[in-house]
C-alpha cells in the first residue's frame, strides 16, 4: 500500500505543470494558426492549446487568411491488459495515447503531411485496492495529454 501511494505521488509530481513555456521555435507561418478538430473540447485540445498559446501561437477556432491549419484528425486513449496471472485477472494495463495530425500553411501547401504520435505509459492493477489503481490510471491518463501536447510542440518546432 505504502508502495503504490509513494508511486503515485511520483507520477503526480513528474506530471504536474510540466508545460514547455517559451522555449519552442515554431515556425513564422504558425504565428496564427488555425486548429482544426471534431471536438475542441477534449482534455488533450486543450492541452495543446494551452501549450501552443504559451509559445507565441495565436490560435483560432475559425479559419482565418493566411493561417496555418493544424488539422487534429484523431486523438485515441486506450488501455490494453498486458499482464494476465493465475485465474485470468489483469495484473498490468497498458495505456496508448495516438494522435494523429498534419500542418498545412496559409497557402494550403503540407508541411507536415499525415502522421500518428504514439505514447505509452504502463501501470501495476491490484483489484484489492482499486480506488487507488483507478487514480493511478486516471494521473498517467493526464500524464499522457501533457505529455503529448510536449511531444507535438516538438515535432511541429522540428519543421
């Protein structure tokens, strides 16, 4: 019990706050940006959202002349069984975060053609204390959006 609490305070405190303020270089032409996306009321949206504003980017809901369009395609989280022991219970999940995304610029020409970025966190499940594997589950989930949205911002810096 001491174990699994200790491990959840490390996961929560590696994953709070850690956003990238300020230190991207993202390309002139994603100075205003169009986001595009089926929901842009997701956890992870707004991640990225908060994430691309802290780095300059004015971001639009709308399309808007000349803006770049970053086109959100999918956004899946999941969890597979990863560990089965003695009586087919689950002893280990596996959490996927995929994302996939593409850049255009302002003229419609692709500077990130489609692509999926995959994350991936695993967690230990103790049916005798639930509660405390379902907040574990739910802080790598929020790991994960951060993470992501981290993860984004670098690769759209890298064009």
């Amino acid at each position: 019990m001491r174990a699994l609490i200790l491990g959840i305070l490390i996961v929560s405190l590696a994953g709070c706050g850690f956003q990238l303020r300020g230190d991207a270089r993202l390309p002139p032409v994603m100075d205003q940006t169009w986001l595009v996306t089926a929901d842009d009321s997701t956890a992870f949206i707004r991640e990225l959202g908060l994430v691309l504003r802290a780095n300059g980017v004015d971001l639009h809901s709308t399309p808007v002349d000349g803006a770049a369009e970053l086109r959100i395609h999918a956004e899946r989280l999941r969890s597979e069984a990863l560990t089965i022991a003695a009586g087919a219970r689950v002893r280990e999940f596996l959490l996927i975060f995929d994302v996939e995304f593409e850049l255009l610029d302002g003229d419609g020409e692709v500077l990130i053609a489609r692509e999926t970025l995959r994350l991936t966190r695993e967690y230990s499940f103790d049916e005798q204390e639930i509660l405390a594997a379902s907040r574990e589950e739910e802080f790598l989930r929020n790991d994960l959006r951060q993470a992501m949205a981290a993860r984004m911002l670098r690769r759209l810096e890298s064009i």
